[in-house]
C-alpha cells in the first residue's frame, strides 16, 4: 500500500511519536510510507533516519485562520495529485480540512481521520462557547468526507456518537515499542534533571510530567496549588518537561509565587520518556485528553500515575487504581497523592500488567487491517 501519514505539527509530542512509529512499523511491513507535516524538526528528522520521505506544508498550521485554510487545500491537493497514495491518513484537527482535497482527485484514495482527543469540542472545554460551537459544525461537516473515523480512546468515541458527529468509527488503542525504550536509571535521570534545573534532587521527592504548555494540559493547576502539596511533601520538587506558548505566563507565575527553585520548567528533550524514572510520581493534570502517550511511558517506566479522570486516562489506569483524580480538585489530588506514597509497590506492580494493551504491533496491525479493508471495500464500489 502507498499511504501518506499527515499532522498538523513536526515538533516534539506525543501525536509525533505516533506517527513516527506507525509510519516505521508499516515501512517495515513493506509498506510505501510518506509523512507530511507543518513548523517542527523532530518528526522529519527522526523519518529521515530511517529514510522515510517526508513533505513539509508551510499551509499546515495549528490556528484557525480561514484564508490559510484555503491554502492548505490547494497546497494538500498538489501532493496528493503528484504522489497517487491509495490511503491518506489524516491526525490532528487542522488536518482534517484535507479531506477536501482528496474528494478533488480523478483517483481518489481513501481518507482516515484518527481522534487524538476531542480539543474544542470536548465537553471539559470551556474556554469559548462560540468557539466550541464553531468547532463542532467544522467536524461535523467534514467527517462527511472522510472514509473511516479512529478513536484512540472509547469514551472520546461514545462521546462524538451521541453528539451525533460520527456516524460510526474504531477504536485503536495507542502503543509502544517496550524492546525500543531505553531508560536511564532513576540515579542517571536524576543527575541529568539535576545539571538542567541547577541544584541537586537527589534526595528530593519528584512529581514530574511531560507535556505542552499550553491550555490543554492545565499546569498552573499545580502551580497554583504547588504550596498545598508541599505541606504534605516538605522536601517536593516539580518538573515538567515541555514547552509550549504559556511558557512564559507559567514561569512568571512561578516568579510571583516564589517557588522557582522548587518548580522547574526544563524545557523540551528529544525522547523524553528516557528521564521518567527520575520521578516518584508521574503526573497528568489535562483538562481533555485522547489516550495519552506520555501515560503510556509512565507505564512502560513502571512509575505510579496521579491523572485527571478526563478523556482516556481511565482506560489507561482504572478508577479503582487510586491512580485517578477529579480535575482540579486539590483534596482529591492530595488523598490520592498520599495513597500512592503509601502504596507505590503495589500500583507499580498492577501498572506492569498493563503494559501488554499498550503493545506498538497490536495498535500497527489493527492500522494496516483497516487501511486494507476500507482499500477493499473502494473495489467492490
């Protein structure tokens, strides 16, 4: 099969890594891949090792700006007329728009659209009405043209059937390559984190996290509330691997609260999963979330998880785990903070169990039977 794997952004995240594992898995199996993508260099430096052709949009933004919009379509178009893919496999909302571009073409190849999460339209989303309500008739509109929509999570699913969005899709879990990851001890991770933040942590007690800095993934929850966690952790350090347009707002915050030698902002870092072991507990404080990848690395890092009960996070670490908190409840955070000190080796080693749903060959070879079967069903039409 010729596909073409396509995301808004080349930067470091979670979506990336995605892409870069589908897409080396599936050339593995013999597959024709390319990756096309907008602003960034981790994905196509990362493809480019494993020669893997990749197409750089300078249409393909993440905003909301109609005139680009148009662009994209145009500049979508001209790839897709020059590279006949049979299955075009689109992976964050601003891409979705390309569908359009594919209904253009004499030969049409099939279009799948993946739900990384919900963004505007999740129903913890409350930034702007008008905004949401706009973005639900966007999807609305061109999830009419795609051939085959995937969930990554089955809440975000059953969410998007009773707005009446989708129709009907499949659910894909996100997984990992475990024979692929290598981590640094926690002493190694520990010494690196160390040299970035300026002062030693070794002896520290760590609540880390990997994400953007940005609105989503709600971190002035925990600075805002960073004081409270101290009273019941007096040697406890933060920090967030990331970066993202509230970097400067958050690091002010930071300033003004006076707690800039205990909470640190590192930064983005190539494979990042590889410092997780440096944290006694991973946390994920997300407003919405599809099924994150980051998470998933804690698991694979056999490190306890405190998330917010949003999105997929429950179909990676039950309720019944402890591992779960109500979003933005700094009680609920600390009860259950307090339990996974008290209970770490235990979660640990429940989460081990868990690494087998999570497997990169289960999440690629459901991949590939969908591309072949809606390829299938474009025949018998």
């Amino acid at each position: 099969m010729k596909i073409l794997l396509v995301i808004t952004k080349s930067e470091i995240g979670g979506a990336q890594v995605f892409i870069l594992n589908l897409a080396r898995s599936l050339k593995m199996l013999g597959h024709e891949v390319e990756v096309a993508a907008g602003d960034g260099d981790y994905l196509f430096n990362e493809l480019s090792k494993n020669e893997i052709p990749c197409h750089y949009l300078n249409s393909l933004k993440r905003n909301v700006n109609v005139i680009n919009s148009f662009y994209f379509i145009f500049d979508f178009y001209r790839l897709l007329k020059s590279k006949n893919f049979q299955v075009v496999h689109l992976n964050s909302s601003n891409t979705l728009i390309g569908a359009i571009s594919s209904k253009l073409l004499k030969q049409k190849p099939k279009v799948v659209f993946t739900f990384h999460g919900l963004s505007l339209i999740d129903k913890h989303f409350n930034k702007n009405v008008v905004i949401k309500y706009f973005a639900k008739l966007y999807f609305r509109i061109f999830m009419n043209v795609v051939d085959k929509a995937v969930f990554v999570s089955n809440l975000n699913y059953n969410e998007l059937l009773e707005e009446g969005i989708v129709k009907s899709g499949e659910v894909i879990l996100n997984g990992l390559d475990e024979s692929k990851m290598k981590f640094f001890s926690p002493i190694d991770a520990r010494k690196y984190l160390s040299q970035l933040c300026g002062t030693d942590l070794s002896n520290d007690f760590i609540i880390g996290s990997v994400g953007r800095l940005a609105y989503p993934k709600n971190y002035e929850f925990l600075i805002e509330k960073f004081s409270l966690i101290k009273k019941i952790i007096p040697n406890v350090k933060v920090i967030v691997i990331g970066d993202g347009s509230d970097k400067d707002k958050f690091q002010k915050r930071i300033i003004e609260l006076n707690i800039q030698n205990e909470f640190f902002l590192v930064g983005a870092i190539k494979d990042s999963y590889q410092f997780i072991k440096a944290f006694d507990v991973f946390t994920l404080l997300s407003r919405y979330e599809g099924l994150s990848i980051s998470l998933i690395e804690a698991i694979f890092a056999e490190v306890p998880i405190l998330a917010s009960n949003v999105g997929g996070n429950s179909e990676i670490v039950s309720i019944t785990s402890g591992q779960l908190f109500e979003l933005d409840n700094i009680n609920d955070y600390l009860e259950k903070l307090k339990m996974i000190i008290e209970n770490k080796n235990k979660i640990i080693k429940d989460n081990v169990e868990l690494k087998k749903k999570f497997d990169l060959k289960l999440m690629v070879d459901k991949y590939e039977n969908l591309y072949k079967n809606i390829l299938v069903e474009k025949e018998s039409e």
